[in-house]
C-alpha cells in the first residue's frame, strides 16, 4: 500500500487571492512545453502545503481566466514558498482554420 498522497489542487486564481493568500509572478520563459513561471506566495497556517506534482491555478499577466500549471520544483519558508510551475500551451480550438491567440497576448497585455 503507498502512503504518497495524491496530487492537490491550489487556487490562487480569479477572486482567490487576499491578504495572508497570495503570489507574485517573479519571472517566465518561454519553453517548448509551453510556460515556465517562477512564483513566489504566501499561504496561511494551516491550509495546505503545496508539494512537487501539485496543481496551482493562477492568473497569468493579461488573462482574465485562471490557469493551471504543474509544480515543477517548491521550495518553503516558513508560511512562504517559492516555485516553479509548468503551464502547458493553450488548447488549440476546435474550429477548422482557427488559430490561438499568440503566446505573447497572454503574457504581454
């Protein structure tokens, strides 16, 4: 029997963030999987410690939407944490011809 406790989800998206409950975005690369974020964040006592593997919904510079991204690396201190997250690149639309919006309106509003 495995002890390793499932993957969580954090939702630090749309209407989420408050004071005691929040992240910055220090920096991104663009990657040929998509989006790597390096974030920093606060979490209250007692709320869940974000883990490797983890889901984080966060709001990217321009997008009005949260969106999902995968712990790639976290590191914490205390009611603090740093980490890199992985965000794989939009959905292509279903629609016969229909482009995506580019990666840099995303990023760049």
């Amino acid at each position: 029997m495995s002890t390793i406790p499932a993957p969580a989800t954090h939702d630090y998206g749309p209407g989420q963030r408050q004071r005691g409950v929040d992240y910055s975005i220090t920096s991104f690369d663009q990657t040929p999987a998509g989006v790597r974020f390096y974030v920093a964040g606060h979490i209250r006592p007692g709320d869940a410690t974000i883990r490797q593997g983890d889901q984080v919904t966060i709001t990217p510079p321009g997008d009005s939407q949260g969106r999902t991204c995968r712990v790639a690396k976290v590191r914490h201190f205390g009611d603090q944490w740093e980490a890199v997250l992985d965000m794989p690149p939009p959905a292509r639309p279903h629609e016969p011809g229909a482009r995506p919006p580019p990666l840099s309106r995303l990023l760049y509003p």
